[in-house]
C-alpha cells in the first residue's frame, strides 16, 4: 500500500506492563464482532481458493442451520412466522452478496472472516440510509446472518492459523477465553491490547501462558495493521510500531539474554522453597485453564491454591457448563494435584456476565451482584458447582474457597447448602467424598477485620490481594488514571495482612495468600517477612519466586518488613526494600531491578 | 424482454416477507430479472433478496417489472400475479 511508506516508524506507546517478557515479531490484529474474534489475515494467492472454499462451505452449512430453524419454527409457530428465515436463508443465497464475498477476498485477498465482516459491514450501511425505518430495522438481520457465518466459520472451518508463516504478536481490543483456546500458543510471541488492567483476563491468561503482554494501551488496534514489524516489552509496558532496524536488533539481544537468565533460574525447580536459615515455604499455582496442570511439575508448584472456576463458565456462555464437563474438569484437578490438594474457587462473576434472564450489566460491578452474592441467589447454578466437586474430591483432595464474603451469614447460607448437597447426594447414593474443607476468600476489608471470627467457622483462610488491595485503596486497576494509585506495598496493605497473619495463627486456622503480588519476588519477600507461609501464584513465576526465597534470611526480612509497616507511604515501602534486600541477599536481587 | 407495470398494493409494502416471495418466485426462472420504482429511477435485481429490499417500495409505489430470456412471459406474468394478490398477506397478521 502506497501509505506505508510515509507511515511513522518507531511509534512508540505505553500501557501496563501486563506479563513479562520481550515479543519482537510481526502484528496479527483480531478483531471482534458481538461474540465473535477473528483475523485480519493478508492471505497468499494460493490461499485466496481454500478461503472461497471454506467461504461457501460455510454459506452451506449456515443454510442447513436456517433451513432446520425454519422447519422448527414453522411447526411451533405456523407457517407465517417462518418468512423471516425465509429472508435470511435468501440472503445466504444471494448472488449479489455472495459474488461481493467473493471478490472481496480475491481482491484484497483476506481470510473468509474479514470479507464477511467488511462486506455486510458496507451492506449494514447501505440499508441504515434508507429512508423507511421498517427497512432500516433489516439491517439488524443482515448483521444476524453475518454472526452466523462468522459463527460456521470460528467452528470446524476455523483459519488454520499454524498456516501463517510467523510468529506473531496479537493485537487486539481484549483477548477473550474462548479465543485463547483456540490460539497456538507456539506462535504467539506476545499480546498488545486496548483494553484492561492487570487483572484484566488477557493479563491473567498472558502470565498463566507466560506470553509477554502490554495492556491498556486504548487505541494500538487502530494504529497497527497486521504485518507490521512491532516490539513489545512486558516489562516496561511498551510498545513499539514498526521500529527501525537498530531498535530491533537491541531488543532481541534483550529478548535473548533475558530468556538465558530465565532458563537458568529454571533448572532448580526440584529444591525447596526455604529460606537461608532453614523455613520452608509453600508454593502453589493460580490456575485458570485445565490444560495448565500439565505445567505444575515443570514450575515446581506444591498443587493448586487457586482455580479460578469462572474461566470454565466464560468460554461457555450464554450456555453454562453441566456437571459432568465441570465434574471431568474438578477430576483432572484433584489427579494432577494428588496429596498436595487444589483449591476451587467458586465462580466469581457478575450477574450481567451468565446472560440470565434479569440479571444485567451494572454501573459498578465491582460492588454489585457477584461471585457469592450471586452464587447464593443462581443457587442451582452453585449447587451444580458443588456437586461435581465434591464426586471430584473422590480422586483426590480438593477444598472450595467462597469469594467476596463480606458477612458471616454469607459464609453461614454457603456452608448451609454445601450441606444440604452433600445430604442429598447420601440419599441418592451418589458417590462423592465429603470431606471437604471450605474456606473464605479474603477480599473484602470487612471480612479481614472480622477475620476472628471468620476463622472460627472456616476452614482456612485465603487472602486474595488483587480484590483485596482494590477495595482497601479503592483504586480500580484497570483505570489508567488512577492505576498508579494500586500500591501492593501500600502500609495499609502490609498491615493489614501482618494482622490476618497474626489472627490466624491465634485462631489455628490455615492462611494462604494468592494474588499477583506473590509473582513479584520484592512482594513475595515482603509477604513472608509479614508472616505468611504458602503464597500461590501464576506457575511460570514460581522458580523465580523459590529463588529469591532461596536467597534470603527469614529473620532478617522479618525486622525488616516490621520496620517497613512504620512507614507513611508506599513509596517509602519501596525504597526501603530496594535499598535493603540487594544487601541481604545480593545474589538474587542485586541483579534484579528495582522496580520488580 | 417483457415489461409490466404494477401498483404495490399489499399493506406493508416489499418488506421481508414479500420480498422474500418475490425473490424465490424469481429465481425459478432462467429470465433476469429487474425491478424500476418509477418514481425514483432506482433499480434491483429481482433475484436478489438485498437489492429487493433496499428499493424500500412501500404501498402505492409503482415499479416496473421487466424479465429477459427464454421464459420471460411467464416469469413476467408470474410475478404480476404475485404482486396484485398482495403476496397472500390478507392470510397472515403480517408481522414480518
């Protein structure tokens, strides 16, 4: 294109450095449409046949699909009511539209998606200028028919994206679950979005897949087009657009010496994670996707203190997954973990995001209808939720963790049901182990005040750090203006962990911490010197977390996080640490930088 | 070619069920098929569903039918029938 030649060269923007690690490669942009994410994929001459291919087996199937909902229809309603599909299966047949698909991905030579997406998109527009408002409103069946092609075409039609000849870095809006599924991982040097904090799903997925991310970047989707040549570092947040050769060359000697550093602190994943004078730690793993557990033994996680059971619920809606696809997914958790256990983790959304009827998108989420709160009014849905967990707990030894509790009654109402559950399944002679521990998230400053007395009716205690630290600071993350306002090591933080620490051990009740603060090793070192013991967290850190706990003097970093609580201010927090942990243990952090 | 003019006259106008008729009657011949609103000049394809549509003739509207090729008498005549018995719209409550 004739544009590119006077488009900018190093364009450079920051947003959140989401997961670390240096991406330098070629942009591949996804787009999204309703509940659909696809490419933009410039294809080769050969290639533009098998996309006309897969373009008319999917016109073909998208008929079939309408024909069958015509005849359903005709049946149930009458025949009348049947002439809208009418209207989409011609549309489907239309030589016009079909033709303009057609050429559409013969002259730009683009994938299926693209051409279906660009032309109903110009179609769309022709029919919102027509004058009749009745024929306006068809254009929302246009867009209909689009969304079901696209829908054949995400299926067993899918662009076979190991067909691309390089490695790419997604640019995107926000990187969806279902998407992530379908990715290969091998190809994906990293992933640039507009969207999103830190714990924001593509940040989450990203360092569970130990992808290097930038987040939030607001608008790098409009100023980059697949094929671009762009850097992205995970580190600073940055991202550069079509750099000049000797950017590039920087940044890959970068890229290489970082993963020989990487590959290095991996070889000792078989040691334990004790300090120098002699206390172990425990170290689990966040997990999100079931495939992840095939990754445990390889980071050295002692099982899993955190399945986020709401990522099983998202590639799935508006459909929710049944018992026995979340009993097999619970079972494959307790046989990978074995003795060391795997705690899951109710699911926590929002009413707006199961699609059900009467629950709908909130002005402010964060504080409204979700995890328990809406576990306990969907109570089939948690019902369900338990009752596969507890078949699973058959083959291994899992505990359930309520999120968001905020009053002991939640906790109560839970444990009541959890109850009831495991009555009935006696009754009906369903084999399931019962014994299973149930623990409270603590997420909510409420329930970290109350810890006492959530810990005399709970099982176990979690401290979840990213909702914690959230609602402690009332700072939203993913809010770019205030997102420097989110302060892990915040004294009002640090002191209010040192005190569920220290309300544990007065109640004898088991604390663990899980969070994104735990992957950071300055954070890590400052929770334990504040007194907790299993910290869980995203596996591809853990080697780098059992190395900087390999390196210290518990001791010592117990007086001096009790020195850092005194401090007025995060900052302060950090100096201190930056200041003092090169000293103490020089062999890990005086090469690591101070910024974490 | 064959060319005959007709009066929509059915209540809501070529909107997708009358279209849709319209189109499928069409399609069963080799003839082409075009439509002219003769107020506007502006034409469609017959065989095309979209290109129907977006002709937007409402009742009242007078469009010019013309077929060409082998069939285009019965094609021609066939589609005048469609449109004067109101596509069979008094049977239904017309929701679409």
């Amino acid at each position: 294109m004739a544009s590119s030649k006077t488009r900018a060269r190093d364009l450079k923007m920051t947003g959140l450095a989401a997961s670390p690690g240096i991406g330098v490669g070629r942009a591949l942009r996804l787009d999204e449409r309703g509940r659909h994410q696809f490419y933009y994929i410039e294809v080769s001459a050969a290639q533009v046949r098998t996309e006309i291919r897969r373009l008319r087996e999917a016109l073909g199937e998208a008929r079939e699909q309408l024909e069958e909902i015509k005849v359903r229809l005709a049946r149930e309603l009458g025949y009348e009511h049947s002439y809208i599909l009418d209207a989409h299966l011609l549309m489907l047949e239309d030589k016009n539209l079909v033709g303009e698909l057609e050429q559409e991905i013969r002259a730009r030579r683009v994938n299926a998606e693209w051409a279906v997406r660009s032309v109903t998109d110009r179609v769309v527009k022709a029919y919102k200028q027509v004058k009749d408002a009745y024929l306006r409103e068809r254009a929302s069946d246009i867009e209909d028919v689009s969304a079901r092609l696209l829908t054949v075409l995400s299926g067993h039609t899918k662009f076979d994206l190991s067909a691309m000849e390089q490695d790419v870095i997604i640019v995107a809006e926000d990187i969806w679950p279902s998407t992530v599924a379908e990715l290969d991982f091998n190809r994906v040097l990293g992933f640039a979005t507009n969207a999103g904090g830190m714990t924001s799903h593509s940040a989450i997925i990203a360092r569970a897949l130990g992808i290097p991310a930038c987040v939030g970047l607001h608008d790098v989707t409009r100023r980059v087009k697949t094929g671009d040549p762009m850097i992205l570092d995970g580190e600073s947040g940055e991202v550069i657009i079509r750099p000049t050769k000797p950017l590039m060359r920087a940044f890959l000697e970068r890229r290489d010496l970082k993963a020989r550093q990487r590959r290095g602190r991996q070889t000792d994943t078989a040691r334990p994670a004790e300090t120098l004078d002699g206390t172990r730690m425990t170290l689990r793993a966040n997990v999100e996707l079931p495939t992840e557990v095939e990754s445990l033994a390889l980071f050295g996680a002692e099982g899993i203190g955190l399945y986020r059971s709401e990522f099983m619920f998202l590639n799935r809606l508006p459909e929710l997954p049944s018992e026995e696809e979340q009993y097999l997914v619970y079972r494959r958790l307790a046989e990978a973990t074995g003795s060391a256990g795997a705690s899951i983790r109710v699911f926590d959304l929002g009413g707006d995001k199961l699609s059900l009827e009467g629950f709908e998108q909130e002005q402010n989420s964060a504080l409204g209808l979700r995890a328990i709160r809406l576990a306990l009014k969907v109570e089939d849905i948690f019902r369900t939720q338990l009752r596969a967990i507890l078949r699973a707990n058959m083959e291994g030894n899992l505990r359930v963790v309520l999120p968001l509790i905020s009053t002991i009654n939640e906790l109560r109402e839970a444990k009541r049901i959890i109850q009831d559950v495991k009555g009935e399944m006696a009754e009906g002679s369903v084999e399931h182990n019962a014994l299973l521990p149930v623990g409270v998230m603590i997420e909510v400053p409420a329930a970290a005040m109350l810890a006492d007395i959530f810990a005399r009716e709970a099982d176990f205690l979690s401290i979840g750090t990213n909702d914690l630290i959230q609602y402690l600071l009332a700072v939203d993350r993913a809010n770019e203006h205030v997102a420097h306002l989110y302060q892990p090591l915040h004294p009002a933080v640090l002191r209010t962990i040192a005190y569920l620490v220290r309300t544990a051990q007065a109640e004898g009740v088991s604390l663990e911490l899980c969070g994104e603060m735990a992957a950071n090793p300055i954070h890590a070192i400052a929770l334990i010197g504040l007194g907790v013991r299993t910290l869980s967290l995203t596996p591809a850190s853990i080697p780098l977390v059992k190395n900087a706990i390999r390196s210290i003097d518990l001791g010592q970093v117990r007086s001096l996080m009790s020195d850092a609580m005194k401090l007025a201010s995060a900052d302060e927090v950090e100096s201190l640490l930056a200041r003092e942990l090169p000293r103490q243990a020089p062999q890990f952090f005086a090469a690591w930088p101070a910024q974490g | 070619m064959q060319e005959r003019k007709v009066t929509i006259s059915n209540r809501l106008g070529l909107h997708a069920r009358a279209a849709a008729q319209l189109v499928r009657r069409a399609s069963q011949f080799t003839s082409t098929v075009e439509l002219l609103r003769q107020d506007t000049r502006q034409t469609a394809d017959g065989k095309s569903i979209l290109s129907v549509l977006l002709l937007a003739a409402s009742r009242g509207t007078t469009v010019f039918i013309r077929t060409d090729g082998p069939d285009e008498e019965r094609a021609a005549n066939a589609l005048v029938e469609l449109v004067e018995g109101k596509f069979g719209e008094e049977t239904s409550d017309g929701l679409f």
